[in-house]
C-alpha cells in the first residue's frame, strides 16, 4: 500500500553520527580559540591541514567568487554550496564550517539546508537573519526580517540537525542593516541563544576594537557562558588599524571561534596574478622563477598532493595487473606504489 508523505518518518536528533561536529565541540571547549582560515575548493583545504590548522571554514563569498565568478548576492544555490562543501570535507580530515546563507528560503528550507551539510558531512552550519536575498555582511543593502522569523528560522534550524553534535551558529547583521542599529544587534543575539544555537556571530560593519569589546561584554551580561564568533574580515586593512585585535584578546573576550572570511581567496588570488602578469611578459622565464619558488617546496609534486601513491596501491591491489603497467610504462610512480609480483607464466 502507498504510504502518504504524512506517515514517511521525520528523522530525529541522534540518528546521524557527525564526528566532524563532535571534534569541533571539543576544541571549543579545551583551546582558548579555534580558528579556521576561510577557502573554497579542496585543495586549499588539505594545504591548511598540512600546514597545522584546526579547522577550515568554507566561506560564501570565497565560494561563489572562487567557483562561479558572483559576487556574494545569493546567487548560488544551496544544493551548488552543500557540493562544494561536500568535496571540501572529501578532502581533509578537519571540521569543516560551513556558510548556510539564510537557509535558502522559509523553514523548511532552512531545515532540509542543516540537513544536506549534516549528510556532506560538516562539523558546522552558520545561518544568517538577512532577509532573502541576502548579500555579503559589507555590502551596502541589506537588512534583517523581523525578530520573530529570524527566532523561527533559528529554532528550525537547531531542531532540525539529525546529530546533537553538529555545530548551530547564527549570524546577526543587524549592526549596520537598513533596518537594525547597535542595540538591535545585541538583543537579537539573545534572542538566539534562547533559540538554542551553539554560537552567535555578530558581523560587525568595520574592524574596531571598541565594538568587539562592547559586544562581548554587554551579552556576557546575561548570557555569560554564550560563546561567539568572529569575523576577522578580509574586507578590512587590519594591518593599517592604530591598535588592530589580535586572536588571542578575541579569544578571552569569549569569541571562541574567529575566522579569516577570503584568507585563502585574497593569497590565492594576489599570487595567481602577479605569476600571470609576469609570465604574459617574460614567458618561459616566468615559468623558470615559478620553478625557483616551489621545487623543494611542500607544494612542489601536484601527485603527491592529491595522493597519487595511495590511488596507486588501491589500483593494484584491485587490479592484478596495474602494478606491472605502472612498471612498464613512464611517469610518476609513488613510494607506497605496490611492486609487481612475480607472474607465473
């Protein structure tokens, strides 16, 4: 007999095992701060797990700048961003924070967004109260919906995770909205953490000591154990600031995880145009200075950073005669590379 969609069952919290989440929580709670440098593809992922991270977090505007070329207007869908997220997680083995938007429309998209990151396996989802479309936090434009529905969509979002582990933020752009001020900006993270979110994140709309410092200490006043987050900005010139913040004062104002939104875009971008620019003049010669910088270098093998070695040994050993094709023929071949048995004709 044919079930109605009524009867299917609504999956419940503790049905899906996030380990991912479970680690994240545990940094939160040993280290002074967790950072996490903000990216958006896989490779630049597992370069932050080689270089000693803790975490990675897939910005929004990264992504949709990084992989489609947009400008962060919510252009990109949540099943485009819950696949980049996907392959980022694929790709490492630290907790991955993700960029939930607004939840990509009313409460049940909030609901099956949490649930598609959970499925891609991220320790972590931040979800705004921009109304929809939403935009990047500093861009002129963009303004919150009413106290309620962002308390709702909050609530829909905790309620809806399938693992007790897996990380709520929210994010308040009040500060600086067409719609919102300082005091709306405080109340509302509140009126979040009575929502039951893990963390709030204030975004602030320029890099001042004095904000930071006024947030954290006028929500501690009544949500003294609330941990947040903060945006380090790459749309800020922290390094012209008088007095800039540092991670570690973030982390005893009780911003327990800070990120950096472009870090990897910004060094990724500024590199890939200067070599360009310079191999569109000197040609070959670019490509010989390029040589200089990265032979010897951890980066130097594009093999060994995408594991070529051990796809090789899978290979072999699910394909009797790959080991003697990879010995007769040119090209790389890997330290754990299997050695080609002795054949018995």
């Amino acid at each position: 007999m044919r079930r109605e969609a009524a009867d299917l069952p609504d999956p419940t919290p503790g049905e899906l095992d996030n380990p991912a989440g479970r680690e994240f929580r545990r940094l939160l709670d040993e280290e002074p701060y967790v950072f996490a440098p903000g990216l958006y593809h896989a490779l630049d992922a597992r370069l932050a797990e080689m270089t000693g991270h803790d975490a990675v977090y897939m910005s929004g505007y990264s992504t949709v700048l990084g992989q489609f070329g947009y400008p962060d207007l919510e252009m990109v869908t949540m099943t485009e961003m819950v696949e980049n997220a996907r392959r980022i997680v694929d790709a490492t083995t630290l907790p991955v924070v993700a960029d939930c938007d607004t939840g990509y429309g009313g409460i049940h998209n909030v609901r099956r967004a949490v649930r598609a990151y959970e499925r891609a396996g991220v320790a972590a989802v931040h979800v705004e109260d921009q109304t929809t479309p939403k935009r990047c936090g500093h861009i002129a434009g963009k303004q919150v919906v009413p106290r309620e529905k962002a308390r709702a969509r909050f609530e829909a979002a905790v309620d809806a995770r399938r693992s007790e582990d897996t990380v709520i933020i929210a994010r308040t752009d009040a500060y600086g909205s067409a719609n919102g001020d300082w005091d709306e900006h405080v109340e509302r993270g509140r009126l979040y953490a009575d929502a039951g979110v893990d963390l709030v994140w204030p975004e602030m709309p320029d890099p001042t000591r004095e904000d930071a410092v006024r947030y954290a200490e006028t929500i501690h006043e009544t949500h003294p154990d609330l941990p947040l987050a903060f945006n380090y900005s790459s749309s800020f010139a922290w390094s012209e600031a008088d007095d800039p913040l540092t991670f570690a004062e973030l982390g005893d104002l009780g911003y327990r995880y800070v990120f950096i939104t472009l870090y990897a875009l910004h060094s990724g971008a500024h590199a890939v145009y200067e070599d360009l620019h310079r191999l569109a003049e000197a040609d070959e010669t670019a490509q010989f200075e390029l040589e200089e910088r990265y032979l010897d270098h951890p980066t130097e093998s594009h093999h060994e950073l995408s594991f070529v070695p051990r796809y090789q040994a899978t290979e072999a050993e699910f394909d009797p005669e790959a080991a003697a094709r990879m010995r007769d023929s040119e090209g790389f071949e890997g330290a754990d590379a299997p050695e080609a048995e002795a054949s018995d004709d």
